[in-house]
C-alpha cells in the first residue's frame, strides 16, 4: 500500500504516517521526488486504507497490486537516479562501464582501465571473485584482484562496479567496490540479495538466465527492502532455444523494466551474446530501446584472456563503439 501526501502536507503530518504505519506492523518506506511525497507502507500486517487516509496530511492511498512494491512505478512515478561517486545512472547521461570479465594481473587491469577511460566509459568493471561453471577454471583474485581495482580507479578515476559471490565476502567486496554487482546465477540468493542491502552500497542486480522480468524485480524487491534505494536492473541475455549465440538479449525488457519500475535499466552485450562481434549490433539496439547504461567486457588482449575473451572487444573495437554510443545517445536526446 502506498500513502501520497498532499503537496503542502507538513513534515509532521508525515511523521504521524511514517509512526502509525510501523503502529500497524508495516515498515515506511519514503519516496521523495520532485513532485510527490509518497510513502511506502510494506509488510504483511493487515491494514485499511481507511485508517491512513483520514490522517491530515494524506492525499490518497492506494494498494499496490503488484507483487513488487518499492521497485514500482506505483511507488516512485519518477525515474530513480542512483548516484555513485559523482556519476548520475539512470538520467540523461548513459552511462558506460567497461573492462576485462576477471582481474588478471595489474598490468592487464591498468591497461584495460586506461583505455576504457580514453574511450569514454566512467566505470571500471572487472570480477575478482568468479562464478565459473568448471571448478576448474579460473575462480578470480580474490582480494588482491579487488586490490588491483582499487588501484586502477585511484589512477584514472573510474568508479568499480566488481562482483560478490556469497555473502561472507559481501564485507570484503564492500570495502573496495564502488557498486556490489549480483551475478545472474546469484539473482535468487535471497541471503545475499540481503546482504548487498545492507552493504549501503548501490547493487548491480543481473537477471538471471532464467528470471523473468516480475522475478527479477522480486529480487530487486529484496534489495530495497532492506532500505537501499541504489539498486541497478541489468538485463543480460536469457537462455532460450537458439544455440547460436550465448543468450538470446531480451530487447523488449528495457522497455517493459522502464514501464513496471522506475530504477535504471542496464544492458550486457557482451553476456547476452557471447560473440565479440556481435557486442556491437546488440549495444545500439540497446540504447536505441531506452537503455541507461552498458556494461561491457574490453580486454587489451582478448586472444590471451582467462576468461570470456570470445566476447571482449579490444580498445579500438570498444572506442570505435563508443562513438557510435554517442551517436546514438544523441539522437534520442540523451549523452554519454
Ligand atoms: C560477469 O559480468 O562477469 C558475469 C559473470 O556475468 P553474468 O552474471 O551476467 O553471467
Ligand atoms: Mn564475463
């Protein structure tokens, strides 16, 4: 249920809400945008609209249908911006992250990190801790991988977008990552979906090769139960019949995501197709669909990766796509 104060409802008026809303066993949640003040009222205890909407102050109250409340549309009509150092995701800048699937070495990070930099990209991604599906291969630096990163951002300042693979590392990744990613196989943890909430750090949320859209913005949900507000939606192919490429980029999310939810959509060509040569082609359907930001994996030396090198763009084939980001972000009104 979401309780919308008038426009010149006083800041103790709200407080009464924000009270009885916990009086009643729900937890307030507040949403302040520019035109409304809407307040969240979420939970499991039994409540009557009638209670809240002879409160002073109060303009309607209204039951959320959906399953998902605070990632709703309903709950913020607004656009969320999530700010991570200086850079807004989710406004009229879309936003580039870019660099290697895994930490190698600091040569190969640094070398990355320049070149994404050069290219225009404003966060650095790179995983330290990877999901494999071999226990065989590479599983990552571990700290000193997200010592590498922490490197690489005091050098160029690029913010770190790095991901976190259970929750007894959440602390560790914490410390060191500028946004906590949540891989695609992770998008059901629910344990650490709470863990990352509670970091207060802004979270990349990958959708699952499996979820659908309400499942990913269930586990969204989860998120922001736990009061942070910094959740980002990234849409990264989902397995279906064709074999051809790695994922099959479910274009239409963006704008289904954009209709349901109001947080920033972000699209991964390079998960969702697998083919370097095809990161290109997927990211202008991406941003031309509404996309707030890409994250895309560039690697120096593709050929040599320890991981995902198939897919990697080197740092011309990632500049010469920059260009093209921009063109296109132009087009409909929007910037890199
Ligand atoms: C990644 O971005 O490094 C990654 C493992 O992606 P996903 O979780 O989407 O497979
Ligand atoms: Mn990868």
């Amino acid at each position: 249920m979401i309780i919308i104060m008038k426009n010149d409802a006083t800041p103790d008026q709200r407080q009464v809400v924000l009270k009885r809303i916990e009086e009643v066993g729900r937890k307030p949640h507040l949403s302040e945008g520019e035109r409304k003040t809407i307040i969240g009222a979420v939970g499991n205890g039994s409540v009557s609209p009638l209670d809240f909407q002879i409160l002073p102050g109060v303009e309607n109250v209204v039951p959320i249908m959906k399953p998902f409340k605070l990632a709703s549309r309903e709950f913020r009509p607004e656009n969320s911006v999530v700010t991570v150092r200086d850079i807004a995701i989710g406004g009229e800048r879309v936003v580039v992250m870019a660099g290697p699937c895994a930490v190698e070495s600091e040569e190969q990070t640094m070398s990355a990190a320049r070149a994404v930099r050069k290219a225009g990209a404003r966060i650095l991604r790179g995983g330290a801790f990877k999901p494999r599906t071999s226990p065989y291969s590479f599983q990552g630096m571990r700290e000193d991988g997200l010592k590498i990163l922490a490197k690489a951002r005091e050098e160029t300042g690029l913010a770190i977008v790095t991901e976190v693979i259970a929750p007894e590392y959440v602390d560790l990744v914490a410390e060191y990552a500028d946004i906590l990613q949540v891989g695609a196989r992770n998008v059901q943890n629910f344990p650490l979906l709470e863990a990352v909430g509670n970091a207060g750090k802004p979270v990349l949320l990958k959708r699952g090769m499996m979820s659908t859209v309400e499942e990913l913005l269930m586990s969204a949900e989860y998120i922001l139960a736990t009061g942070n507000k910094d959740v980002l939606l990234c849409e990264r192919g989902i397995r279906s019949f064709e074999k051809y490429t790695r994922n099959t980029l479910d274009i239409s999310a963006i704008p289904v995501i954009k209709e349901l939810s109001h947080l920033p959509v972000i699209v991964d060509p390079s998960h969702a197709t697998g083919k370097r040569n095809l990161v290109a082609p997927a990211t202008r359907g991406a941003v031309a669909a509404g996309a707030d930001g890409l994250i895309i994996e560039v690697h120096p030396d593709p050929d040599t990766a320890l991981c995902d090198g198939i897919q990697s763009l080197d740092p011309k084939e990632f500049s010469e796509l920059m260009e093209t980001v921009a063109n296109i972000s132009a087009a409909l009104g929007r910037s890199l």
